[in-house]
C-alpha cells in the first residue's frame, strides 16, 4: 500500500508529472485537422454575420442590397468570402469525418490519416468548384 | 466509514457522478451536424443561383415558400449547432468563473439575435410589406 501512504511522504514534494504537450508527439496530419475542425467552427460561428447580413440587406430595400453586393465585390469582400465559403467545406468535411468515426469506422492509423489528408483536399478542391460554378453563374469574373 | 458520514460509499459515489445530462449536448451536436449537411448544400445552391441577380429577382426567389422554408431550416439548425459548439470551446478554455459566465450569456445572446433576425429577414421576404 506504498501508494497511499505516498501522500504523506517526501513523494507528495515531488514535482507533480505533467501531461506532455503538442511538441511532443509525432507530427500527425489527423491532430492538426483536429485542430483546425475547431478553428474553422470559430470562423464559421462570427462567419454567419455575412448570411444574416445578406439576409436582412434584401428585405430592407435595393439600397441596402446593393451596399452588401458592393462590399462582396471588393477584392477585400471575396477575400473574406472564399475564407468563409472554405471553413463552411471543410467544417462539413471534416464532420463528416467525425460522424465515420462516431460510427466506429476508419479508426486504424492508416485510415485515420487518409480521412485527415481526405479532408483537406476535399475541401480545396471543393472550394475551387463552388468559386468556379458561381463565377460561371454570374457569367465570367468581373 | 467515517463517523460524521450518512450516506453509504455506494450513495456518495452516485450523488457525485453522472448529472444525468451529460450526453444531451453530445447528442443534439450529433443531429445538427447531420442535418447541416443537406441544408448548407442547399443554402450554397441557393446562394450561387442569386449570384449577380438584380435585387427585385433575389426578393421574390428568397421569398418563394421553398427557398424560404429551406433557408430557414438552415438558419435555425446551424445556429443551434453553433451555440452548442462555442459552448464546448468556452468551457475548455475560458476557467475564470466570471468571465467564463459572460461568455456563455453573450453566446445565447449572439444566436439568439442571428437567429431571430434571420427568420424575421426570410419572413418579411416571403410576406412582403
């Protein structure tokens, strides 16, 4: 029972171990993406200022409208649109990913990683169809 | 056993246990994410098909009962999923018992007005005046 007495012995002065931090580990694709679920989920949360801007600019009026359709046509506009249109991809991509794993699928190392690699691509190269769809909507770049 | 305690062990670890809620939150995030994934689809669908329109055809296309209906959903479930979700990152990060306080109130607050004057925005699309 050396361990309960521990408490009142020179152990309990010992530095206390602590729980190894990120530099630590192995550098693994799944952690970051792990990460950047959170992050991107942070985004999307203020992200959704846009959408209700959007909104509420058509039911106020044209001029209203115009204001937002002026702001999105900047270049600073479309910066903040492709980050936001990104995160919201691969937000879903990367619940998606979770959803496999909640169903208990895709847990092995190798597979964890590829859903990891899967995600990231996945949501560039969706990204790049969404702009290019919307571009083609609009009729070209302006 | 101690003298001064009542309760059985068994008893203590209960009443110290599970607040028999715990996975409500878990659950509920678990819905919404599968809903969202239709719904953020659609709203991007709808977003792209009003790319460049005059303001007039974004009125009426925003206020016909489908859209509306569809925009609405996704609305009210993305809000939810992320009060949920901002919930979690406040609890894992803010630990001064105040602050932490003021950030899960301006949480609700934030969602709740998105959300109120999101659906109040679709509504006066899809009723006119």
């Amino acid at each position: 029972m050396a361990e309960l007495e521990a408490g009142t012995t020179a152990a309990a002065q010992r530095p206390r171990p602590l729980s190894p931090h990120l530099q630590i580990y192995k550098f693994m694709l799944s952690y970051v993406m792990s990460g950047f679920h959170r992050v991107s989920g942070f985004v999307l949360y203020f992200g959704v200022l846009l959408i209700a801007w959007w909104l509420i600019a058509a039911a106020t009026g044209p001029n209203a409208y115009a204001s937002i359709e002026w702001f999105m046509g900047s270049w600073i506009g479309r910066l903040v649109l492709l980050g936001y249109s990104w995160a919201l991809l691969h937000h879903m991509l990367g619940g998606v990913r979770h959803l496999i794993w909640d169903l208990s699928y895709g847990l092995e190392p190798t597979e964890r990683e590829f859903l990891a690699l899967a995600t990231i691509v996945g949501s560039i190269s969706l990204t790049v169809v969404v702009w290019v769809v919307g571009y083609l909507a609009m009729g070209g770049p302006r | 056993m101690k003298q001064n305690q009542i309760l059985t062990p068994m008893r203590r670890v209960r009443g110290l246990g599970a607040g028999h809620s715990g996975t409500h939150h878990f659950w509920h995030q678990r819905i919404t994410s599968v809903a969202a994934i239709p719904l953020t689809i659609a709203a991007i669908i709808i977003a792209i098909s009003l790319l460049g329109r005059s303001h007039a055809a974004v009125v009426q296309i925003l206020g016909s009962p489908l859209v509306a209906i569809v925009m609405l959903l996704f609305i009210i479930n993305t809000t939810y999923h992320m009060w949920i979700g901002l919930q979690e990152i406040i609890v894992d990060y803010v630990h001064e018992d105040k602050l932490k306080l003021a950030c899960l109130m301006g949480n609700t607050f934030f969602v709740f007005a998105i959300t109120f004057a999101s659906a109040f925005a679709i509504l006066k699309l899809s009723f006119g005046v």
